[in-house]
C-alpha cells in the first residue's frame, strides 16, 4: 500500500484570484525573501500583463475601456473608522474670529502639526470621513500620508476599482483640479495605467471610455 504524500503548498493569485501550487509563482527577493517567500501574481497573470504593456498606449486604452464597460465596479463600502468617538456633526463647528477652523494632525513621523483651514474645507473633511471634530474651533486628520494610503489600498483589497487588476497607487474619483479632496470617500485603489490614463477626467466621463489618452 502506498503512502500517502503531502499536499503541495498553493498559494491565491492576487490577479486571476485562483489559487495555485508555489511552483507557479516566482521567489521574492531582498528584505522579503525566504524559503517560502513567493510573489502575489502567477506567472500566466505577469506574462498577460508583460503582454499587455507591449501594446500601443491607444490599443492598451481601448482594452481598458472595454473592460471597463464589461465589467461595471460598484464602489466598495468604507468600513467604520474605530477612532471616532466624538460627535462628528459638521454643525456644530464655528470659525474663530479670523473666520478658520483649526485643523491638527501628524505627520507619517509623529511629528504634529497645525494649520488653518476654511470652514467649508472642514466640513467636507469630517463628512467624508477624513477628519474628526475636536471642538467647535478645531477638527483633527485621522491619517497621515502613508497611513492614508496603506489604508485605502487594504480597504479596496490591492484592486484598481477602474478594470479590476491589481493596483498600488491612489487616485480621486472627482479630481482635485476640480475641487476633489484626498479624503476616504473621493478616493480609490487604481492600478498605474487607469490613474495616468485618467488624469483629470470626471469619473463617469472616463468609466464611459468617451474621452481616451493616447
């Protein structure tokens, strides 16, 4: 009779979200390697996307659009933030008498800050959840810059909320050039080439694939 052998070890893809042998992955290097230390992405997924740069920029933009429109993303829902305890009515804040809210936070070292904002620039903050009411003359940032961004990328789960690949960077859903703010609910996980093929564009202007970047 024989004996029974020990199931290879798998691993999910982070792409295609199968989950395949550690054969199909290739070793991490540097800081991050060790015996079993294995990238996200299998290797058919590196070898598709490896493909897909070679495309032209407008071939590459048509197949984001494509899929885009294929394959509608709602957006993903902001979990509650368990530092806010406060009551975060926008309401009851009042400006000083410069006519500014104060608004505090720290910086990705720990170092704090202050700064004066207006009063409609806070209260876009605390209603989207970027900020928390101190008192009536005072509202404090919840994240600094690298939290900000650890933060929505773990919450969007590393996806590009424009095609559904894998992404690492953060974009605005209403651009700042067009009075967007870098707050939980305006932002998202985009992969590197929807954030630059969007650029400035409205969200629905670029979702409907209506005006595409060469």
């Amino acid at each position: 009779m024989m004996d029974d052998t020990e199931p290879l070890a798998t691993k999910p893809c982070v792409i295609c979200k199968e989950t395949k042998p550690l054969s199909e992955f290739l070793r991490r290097t540097g800081k991050r390697a060790g015996a079993g230390a294995r990238r996200g992405a299998c290797r058919a997924c590196r070898q598709e996307k490896a493909a897909l740069a070679s495309l032209p920029d407008v071939q590459l933009n048509d197949y984001k659009a494509i899929r885009r429109k294929a394959h509608p993303r709602k957006p993903f829902p902001v979990p509650p933030l368990t530092s806010i305890t406060l009551p975060n009515d926008p309401a009851v804040l009042k400006p000083t008498r410069q006519g500014t809210i104060w608004m505090r936070g720290k910086t990705d070292k720990g170092r704090r800050w202050y700064q004066e904002i207006e009063p409609e620039l806070a209260i876009t903050l605390v209603k989207e959840h970027a900020a928390v009411i101190v008192n009536r003359h005072t509202i404090r940032r919840l994240f600094s810059n690298k939290e900000f961004r650890r933060y929505i990328l773990e919450r969007d789960h590393h996806v590009c909320y424009f095609c559904g690949e894998q992404g690492d960077t953060i974009d605005h859903m209403l651009p700042r050039a067009k009075g967007g703010h870098t707050t939980p609910d305006n932002c998202v996980c985009a992969c590197n080439a929807c954030n630059q093929s969007k650029a400035d564009q409205d969200l629905q202007t670029f979702m409907n694939g209506d005006e595409l970047i060469p």
